[in-house]
C-alpha cells in the first residue's frame, strides 16, 4: 500500500485540479471528490453569473469539506484551497494531508479556460479574482508541480512529487 492517504490537489479554476486528481486517484486506488460538488446551490449560482465567491461565501464549504477530510480513511480532493487560512482549516482535519499544487500562469489557465466547455465558472475577470485571492504557498510543506507542459507529464511530476513515481 502507498503512503499517500490524503491528498488535495489545489490552484486556481482551469489549473487541472479535477484531471489530476481522478489520475491521482486512480493511480493510488482511493477515492476521489471535487470540492465544487459541495458548494452550495446560492455558490454555484453567484460563479454561474460572473461573480468570485468571497471567504463568507466559502465558511460553509470549507466545513464541510473539513468534515469530508475528517471522515475518510483515504482522499483525493480537487479544491482550489486559494488562501493560507482555508489550508490551515482543512489541515487542521487532518495534519497529515498532503497538497499538490497546480502552478501555471494567467495567460495558459487562460487559455485552457476558453478551450473547455460545460463549466459554470467562466470569464477572464473570474480568473482574474482567482489569481488575486491565490495566496500561493510557501513554507507550508506544499507540493509545487508546473502546469506548464501537457497533462501527462503534469500527472507524472505530482505522482513523483507525492512519492509514488510516474504511472506504470
């Protein structure tokens, strides 16, 4: 059995976190949760028309993604984590877990954002809002992993970053 327990795959919308995490998942046999599929009904709607959520939108969706992490032997989670504070709080669940971070610039997750369709979070000033919540995370023990190549070796780097090592 791996090391790997817990894990959350954070960045901003558009980073890849869902793709790498159910590729995480898979590779590491445990479950997989997107954190958007516990935001509210009011979260979804207010992203749904081009308005970033502020932390009071976030309190209950940060506790009940703190409850989820409480609650499972073994997790990937997808979430974007944006703030040092939202990390403390779901590190506080569990001070084992481990996070991958998705890093990437403005002008890709840009561009990757335009190419995909079907997701309410949308538009450039969403992302904007994203980038200028993102309180990117040093001395924290976060995995750092680039963005900037294709999604396998992005897959292959946050495996060896988590001690695994690349797809068999």
């Amino acid at each position: 059995m791996n090391k790997v327990k817990k894990a959350i795959v954070m960045g901003v919308s558009g980073s890849g976190k869902t793709a790498v995490g159910q590729a995480l998942a898979r590779r590491l046999d445990i479950p997989f949760v997107d954190a958007d599929s516990l935001h509210s009904p009011e979260n979804v709607a207010k992203m749904a028309s081009g308005q970033p959520l502020n932390d009071d939108d976030r309190v209950g969706w940060l506790t009940a993604l703190a409850d989820l992490i409480a609650a499972q032997d073994r997790l990937v989670l997808a979430c974007s984590a944006l703030k040092r504070d939202y990390r403390n709080q779901l590190r506080a669940a569990d001070p084992a877990l481990t996070f991958v971070y998705l890093r990437g610039s403005f002008e890709t997750i840009s561009a990757r954002m335009r190419a995909r369709n079907g997701h309410y979070f949308i538009g450039e000033k969403m992302l904007k809002s994203q980038f200028t919540q993102l309180e990117e995370p040093v001395d924290e023990g976060v995995l750092h992993v680039s963005i900037e190549q294709d999604l396998d070796a992005v897959i292959g780097a946050s495996l060896t970053a988590l001690g695994v090592g690349p797809q068999p």
